[in-house]
C-alpha cells in the first residue's frame, strides 16, 4: 500500500462521513504537518521535507487529542542505516 493509500485510509477512519474533498483536504493538512517535523537527525538539524531525497521516514501518530498530536518518527538511510 503506498504512503497516499494508507493517508487516505487513515483519513476516512478519523473522518468517515466527511465529503471526499474535505478527507483530501485533512491529508494535505497532515501530509503538510508531517513534513515539517524534525527529522531526529543527531547532528544535521532539519525537517522530514529536508532529507526526503536522503532517507524514508516512518511517522506514527500515537495519540490526537485537544487539539494536540503525539507522534513517532523512525528515519532511515538510503543506506540502510537507521538515523533515529
């Protein structure tokens, strides 16, 4: 499944009975988020949208409530080698 399938499957769980365009508007939201979060590099400070090229990401929300979003994110290299 690719990374907009599963967006859009865990769109419709948070929102099912939302229009379509406003599902797509709540994965361009997250997508937008989730870019922006740090990359846990330990050395080379930067956001997820900064090392796309470099590395895949794996970011799991564990948690959405009032208004605030608890999330994990695993980060590896193109190389193989896990970075956080």
């Amino acid at each position: 499944m690719s990374i907009h399938d599963r967006l859009r499957t865990a769109t419709w769980i948070v929102l099912p009975d939302a229009a379509p365009d406003v599902r797509q508007r709540m994965a361009s939201a997250i997508t937008a988020w989730a870019l922006d979060l740090s990359a846990g590099h330990p050395t080379d400070h930067g956001t997820i949208v900064q090392f796309l090229n470099d590395c895949d990401f794996l970011v799991i929300i564990t948690k959405a409530i009032d208004g605030k979003i608890l999330c994990q994110v695993h980060a590896t290299s193109n190389f193989g080698v896990a970075i956080t």
